[in-house]
C-alpha cells in the first residue's frame, strides 16, 4: 500500500512539473515586440492610412468626425526592410473635440514566423503626441495562439520622416 501511495505522489508530482514549465512565462504573460510601419496620411498613392470620412480638415486625422482606415506593415525590426511578419488593419475615429487623440479599433495579423495565422485585437485611445510618447491599449482578444488573450499593448513612436512613421509595439498578453 506504501509503494501504491508513493508511485501516486510521484506521478502527481511530475503532473504538476510538467504543467508549470508548459506555461508561456513564469510570471504569467507573453511578451511580444514588433514594429508598425506606417506610409503615413497624405504622403501619396503608397499611403497606408487614408480618410474613410474627413469631417474636419486635420493635419493628423485626428479631427472630430473623421474616420481614418489603414493597413500598415508589422515588421521583427525598425528597419525598413527588416522582415514583415504581419499587418496591423483597422480603423480610427477622430473622438476627441480638442483634436489631441483618436480611437482606434483594430487587428494585429500575423502572416508569418510563429504566430502565422493568428491575430490579436485592441482598442483603445491613440493620443496626437510627440516622437518618444509611450501610449496603451486594451489587447480584448485574439485568434489562433492568441485564443483568449487579455492583456495591453504599449506603443511608443520611434522614428519619423516626412512620409513614414515607425512604432514600436511591446505587447503584453495574458490568457484566461
């Protein structure tokens, strides 16, 4: 009967090794960094972010009423031609009457690497701020290996010409 109860505990014991070391992060979350690449409103045919409705006539889209879409490059890196891993597509709303933000609804899409075929999406405000400003959003779901993902995602812009805007993005995921 002791060696029965011993086996039990053994096995239990490697039970419960096996599920703590499967787990994406000993603290419990997942932390991704990539970067969005933007061909920014108004810089030509290539533009990635266009009006859907421009209300207000804004330099940053951010006008009252307008609606901005876009379908910009995610890459591993913040070079240009580092390689593309995904695309970040959504749409935003010009929500604020002192124009100073924006909220945008969208999907992140991975469309290679490890998460080829999974999405993450969000929501959340996106201020009209300087270069360097770090701002969140809500991550409320995903697809795939993203299945039930919580979390947020931090932006930060890191690079600016007249015609591109590079972001960095550190997502921070948890699942339910």
């Amino acid at each position: 009967m002791a060696s029965s109860s011993f086996v039990f505990c053994l096995l239990l014991a490697l039970f419960a090794a096996a599920t703590t070391t499967a787990s994406p992060n000993p603290n419990g979350y997942m932390h991704l960094r990539f970067y969005n690449h933007e061909r920014i409103l108004g810089s030509g045919p290539d533009a990635t972010v266009v009006y859907a409705v421009e209300r207000t006539s804004s330099t940053s889209g951010a006008g009252f009423g307008n609606v901005i879409v876009y379908d910009n490059l995610l890459r591993a890196g913040v070079e240009p031609d580092s390689p593309i891993i995904g695309r970040n597509q959504g749409m935003g709303v010009g929500s604020s009457l002192a124009e100073n933000s924006g909220l945008t609804n969208f999907q992140l899409v991975f469309t290679a690497g490890k998460y080829n075929g999974s999405s993450l999406a969000l929501q959340g405000l996106f201020p009209v701020a300087p270069l360097g400003t770090v701002f969140e959003r809500a991550i409320t779901g995903g697809t795939g290996k993203f299945r039930l993902a919580r979390g947020y995602l931090l932006t930060t812009e890191v690079h600016s010409t007249n015609t591109t805007l590079t972001g960095q993005l550190d997502a921070f995921i948890t699942f339910r």
